[in-house]
C-alpha cells in the first residue's frame, strides 16, 4: 500500500488557526476528507495518517472521528498536554480509539528551546510506550540539540522527525544540520519523514535538485527502512501541488530497489504506526 504519513485537516477559524498568516491565503478555508479522497486516488495513494494542527484535545476528537467516517484515514497523530498531572488517565481514555497512532506537539513554536527537557514534558513522554503509541517530534533545526538528548532519555520510545526538522532548503546544506540529523539517526528508535520540504523554500520557489542534497543527508542517515513519505497537505500547497510533492519523492527513489521504494512510500508507515 501507499500511504501518505503526513497531512492535515481542519474547519478554518481564524482564532484557532492564528498560524496561518496573511502570506498563506490558499489555506484560509476548510480542508477535510472529502478534498483530499480524490486527491489521493489521483496520485495512486491508498490511505494516509491524519496530523494535529491544533493543540486541542477537540482537535483530536475531530481526526478520529474523521477517520472513523473515512476509512481512507488509516491513523491519526493527535495531542494531548503531555505536561499535565492527570496525562495518564487522557492517554488511556483517547487509548480506546483504535485510529490514535500517536502525539504531536507543535514544539517549533514554543519560545523554550529546552521544552522537550522540561520534566513534566518529559514524565508524559515516558508514559507513550505503555498506550503503544508513537511521538511526531516537530522542531526547528536549533532544537535538534534537544530533540537529541530526549531520544537518548527514552530508548524504547518510538520516535518520528517531521519535515527534516524544517531545514532552509534555498540557503543550501547546513554542516551543522548534517551532523546532528546523523546523530539523531545513529538512535534506532527515531525515523523520519520525507515531508515539508517544498514549504521551506524562499518565497516558496524551488527546483527539483535543490532537494536532493537534504534527502540523500537523511537517506544515508536513516536508511531507507526508518524513512516515511509525507505530502503535508495543505500546508504543501503554499508552494506545490500533491502531484508535484509526491512527484519529488517518487523521482527521488527511482536509483533504490523496488522494494525500499515501497517500503518509503507506505511500507515504513504502517510498520511505524502499526496501521
């Protein structure tokens, strides 16, 4: 199967989704299953994993009831306050839906760079493995540093970089980056999506080549057994089409064997997620 391990839904109100500036008309109006189903059979995707965009437990509600209505909706990575006393008991009562894969916090906006060390943060990391599920790590390359030393505190987590860790894909390779997307690698548990690339490009302008660079850093890294294909949709479409993200992976993977191409294109995410 071809599975998209990354995109998103939502009902646009402008309070809840202040994220989204006014450089980002296209994704000021709703975007729910029905939009992206079609979308998907285009390209030849079977299903994909529905991530939060809001960090709300009504924002959770909302993907698994999405994917219960939409079977095309294989998982969803949703968010709970980690940080709470009561986690534990949020966790089994969310636990009872089978569609919850894992969590996401949108980490890249807290103004700590430490955040992910903080110990309440870290106690509701520590309770993931016990509900099987998986944690979205989504920073900014500054806070690989920290996104490192959690990984090293829960070897037995299962881990998920998103978007690369947003590296500025125009300025080109960042040496620093490089070193530390091995290092995070160098630990078993932590895999990574190939995903959000085309939005970190200036003034969302791109060529195909640009990319190489970054995904052959995390391909050597990571091999091609820890790496997901995600389209981050409709965040993508700031800059590309699903057919043109897809369309960079796929062109991408052409020089591996048939089967890591298959296992990057869907294998890896249901293994990952356990789909």
């Amino acid at each position: 199967m071809i599975i998209d391990s990354h995109q998103h839904f939502w009902s646009y109100h402008p309070e809840r989704h202040a994220w989204i500036s006014e450089e980002m008309e296209i994704l000021k109006r709703d975007y729910l299953p029905r939009d992206l189903e079609p979308v998907l059979k285009a390209q030849g995707v079977d299903g994909c994993v529905a991530v939060q965009a809001e960090m709300s437990e009504q924002e959770t509600l909302f993907l698994l009831e999405s994917a219960r209505k939409h079977p095309f909706i294989k998982g969803v990575v949703g968010w709970v306050d980690l940080r709470m006393p009561d986690a534990g008991n949020r966790l089994e009562y969310f636990s009872a839906y089978p569609a919850l894969k894992g969590l996401r916090h949108i980490v890249q906006d807290e103004p700590d760079d430490q955040f992910m060390l903080r110990p309440d943060f870290q106690n509701g990391i520590g309770l993931l493995a016990r509900f099987g599920l998986t944690y979205d790590i989504l920073i900014y390359p500054w806070q690989l540093p920290a996104a490192l030393a959690l990984v090293r505190q829960f070897p037995g987590q299962q881990f998920v970089l998103d978007h690369l860790a947003k590296p500025r894909i125009s300025d080109g390779l960042d040496i620093k980056w490089q070193r530390q997307i091995r290092e995070l690698a160098s630990h078993p548990n932590v895999f990574c999506k190939l995903s959000g690339m085309v939005t970190e490009t200036r003034d969302f302008q791109w060529t195909k080549e640009e990319f190489k660079p970054f995904m052959d850093t995390v391909l050597r890294a990571f091999g091609p057994e820890r790496l997901l294909f995600g389209s981050d949709w409709p965040v993508c479409l700031l800059a590309a089409s699903y057919a043109e993200v897809a369309g960079i992976v796929r062109s991408y993977l052409q020089s591996l064997s048939e089967t890591e191409q298959l296992g990057i294109m869907g294998g890896n995410a249901i293994r990952f997620y356990d789909l």
